[in-house]
C-alpha cells in the first residue's frame, strides 16, 4: 500500500478539515468590506495568487490597479478577516508578483488552505451566476433570508445550491488496475473511470453502470472509500474500489482516448494527490 499525504478522504483539499476553527462563513448577501481584506479571485479555471518569500498566497487589499472588480461575494472571514470572492475577465494579464495558477496545474504549488478556499469561492461564485433566474418561469430571484437559496419575484420558486453526485471508481483485477485517459489530459496522464449519476440511481449502480458504458468491463464487490468535494464546478465525488468480474476492454470513444490494464508497480502518469482519484489509488493498491 502506497502512503498519502492525507490521513483519510475527509482530509483532502475542497474539504473543510484543513481550515478548521480559521474560517467561519458569512452571512448571504453580507456587504464586502475591502478594507483588510483577503481575495479569492477566479479567471477561468485559474486563481490569481501573489508569489511572496513565504509561497503563493492570496492578494491583500488594497489590489493593485489593474484588477478592477465589477461584482464581488463575500465567502467568509478566514483567520479573522473578510475572504471576498470575484472573477476576473480572462482577457486581464496578470502583473508581477501575481500570477494566474490553474486549479488542475500537474505542479501542486498551492497549499492545502488555499486551495480549499479558493475551491469553494469559485462554487460560491458559480452559483451566484446560475441562480440569477428562475428556472420555472425565467424572472429574476431574491434571495432566500438566512440562507443562499434563492426565491423567484413572479412565481415564488424557490432553489437551493446545486450539488452534483458523481461516482469514481478503482477497479483490480489481481496486481493491476484499470486506468482511463481522456484527450484532452496532459500526455502521458491516466485517471478512474468516473460519471454523474442518472435518475433512479444510487452511487453503486451508477459506479457499475459508468465502468460497464466506459470500458467494457463488468464489476463486483463495490466498496466505498471516501468522497470529495470537487468545486468544478458543484460537484460531489464519491469514491470506489471494486474487483473485475469479466469482459474485455472496449471503450466508448466519446468519453475516452484509451483505457488499459496496468501493473500495481509500474503506473503511468496519475493524477495529483489533491485528488480524490489518486487517494483511492495510494491508499488501495
């Protein structure tokens, strides 16, 4: 068995064990005070952070000039002060010290807090955009008191944040295992088959399902290992191992660019260890 970074799934970053008793939440729709405060600023995927002496941190009021926040989210106070979340126009070159990291870069450069926070400003922030209006009957919402759901003006519908279950899934078939790549991942890199629920479905008949539509392959004694948050943008990674029970490989060329069995000892490129995919794999081979 291979050792992780993180003692157990609750461990990894987008989870909240890494910032306990340093963040709180905010009240919804609390009024930025920029004054002393820290900021969660997305562009695209990325997060622009400041590179000190001490690592990659988030900038410090006041920002510099050519960041020039339109609309702003209050996500809470972290070690005492407010973290405000906002997006920046992809088309604004960052200026040093600051730079723009992607949320997915293969260099793990942010820390664990960081990442975290940064995660869930972007979820915050995605809401907020998608939320906007009402899916019923298409008016504008108001905000829910006490909460961040949000209530239609015309019809009084109301909605609440929109988390998406996904399974992801470790499959053995003695001292290999079955990895997956897709084309769009960094050359060399391969990862778990994973899916988002359909109707009907519970995590285990979603895990059997995806292997079986991905690979080809069929699956048996499903065990569950942990879950994620994955922030990318609302979604709830829950993970599996589970043994080969038959068939050969044969993938669906939409989804994936290749799938093979590979040995235990002599595994390609993985993901990350932020990952939930590469947990399940540290901690089940």
């Amino acid at each position: 068995m291979h050792s992780s970074p993180y003692p157990s799934a609750v461990n990894l970053p987008f989870n909240f064990s890494s910032l306990e008793g340093n963040f709180f939440f905010a009240a919804p729709n609390t009024l930025p005070d920029p004054q002393g405060a820290v900021w969660a600023i997305m562009q695209g995927n990325n997060v622009i952070l400041e590179s000190t002496a001490a690592g990659l941190q988030f900038p410090e009021s006041p920002l510099p000039a050519w960041i020039a926040p339109a609309t702003s989210l209050v996500v809470g106070t972290w070690h005492g002060r407010q973290l405000i979340a906002l997006t920046l126009s992809n088309d604004v070159q960052p200026q040093p010290p600051f730079v723009s990291e992607p949320f997915n870069s293969t260099r793990e450069n942010i820390d664990i807090q960081t990442l975290t926070l940064a995660g869930l400003g972007k979820q915050m922030l995605h809401w907020e955009r998608q939320s906007s209006h009402c899916p019923r009957c298409g008016d504008t919402t108001g905000n829910v008191a006490g909460s961040w759901g949000k209530r239609c003006r015309s019809c009084n519908y109301e909605q609440y944040p929109h988390i998406h279950p996904c399974s992801i899934i470790l499959v053995k078939r003695g001292n290999e295992l079955l990895l997956t790549r897709k084309a769009e991942w960094p050359a060399g890199r391969y990862s778990l088959v994973a899916g988002f629920l359909e109707f009907g479905e519970s995590l285990e008949e979603c895990a059997v399902r995806e292997v079986r539509e991905e690979t080809g392959i069929e699956i048996c004694n499903l065990r569950y290992i942990g879950s994620q948050n994955w922030p990318f943008p609302s979604q709830l990674m829950a993970g599996f191992v589970a043994e080969y029970a038959g068939g050969e490989i044969k993938i669906d060329a939409d989804e994936l660019e290749d799938a093979r069995w590979f040995p235990s000892d002599a595994l390609p490129s993985l993901p990350t260890r932020r990952s939930i995919a590469r947990y399940i794999i540290d901690t089940c081979i």
